[in-house]
C-alpha cells in the first residue's frame, strides 16, 4: 500500500506536537470554577465533594460515608479539615492544576471531575 505525501507529512507533523503543561489554579480560578461545584475526585479515596462558599465543604464517599470539614485558602493552595478527627485533624493544602476544559489532578495526585 502506498502511502500519500500529504500523509506522510501530516503524521509526522503530530509527532512534534508538544504536550501542553498542565496549569495550575490561581486562588480566583479555583473560585470561580471549583467552588460551589459537585465535584468527582478519583485517586486514593474516590468520591464526590462539594467546597462550599461559606468555607465548609461536604464529601460523600463512594462507599456511602459522608464527611464534613472546613476549607480556606493558604497563597494558591486549598486547605481542607476534616470534622471528627478524620486524618487526625491534620490540614491538608494541595493546589489544583487543569489538565482539560472540566478536569483537573491535585498536587495530592487526585483526579478532579467537574
């Protein structure tokens, strides 16, 4: 089989392509498209979460467990705190970087769903 030039020249063209690095999320980004969203997380724990305006956040677990916490923002990163002790009470803060037009990954290692 013989193979066009015009082909030829279009698939090689896609091999020097370079990969888009993924943006991280100013503090007004993830405002204005993380907060008050259903969100899907996947990674280590999956499930959905919402961080809500009022700085609280809900988190229902794909197992049915539903937990609550408290976030804030620390520079660009998002701070969450589990209520009851969850992860001992520790603070956890993580940025967001956009890897296409409604998903995202943390610098936890999360996928984000929106």
């Amino acid at each position: 089989m013989r193979v066009t030039p015009i082909l030829t020249l279009l698939f090689a063209s896609m091999l020097f392509v370079p990969a888009v690095a993924a943006e991280t999320l100013s503090q007004n980004d993830i405002k204005s498209e993380l907060i008050g969203k259903k969100l899907s997380y996947s990674g280590a724990f999956s499930g959905r979460i919402t961080y809500r305006a009022q700085g609280d956040f809900i988190y229902s677990a794909r197992n049915g467990k539903r937990l609550t916490g408290r976030w804030h923002f620390k520079g660009n990163k998002l701070c969450t705190k589990f209520d009851n002790n969850f992860r001992g009470g520790r603070v956890s803060c993580f940025t967001f970087k956009r890897t296409g037009k409604r998903t995202y990954v943390t610098s936890l290692g999360y996928k984000v769903r929106r």
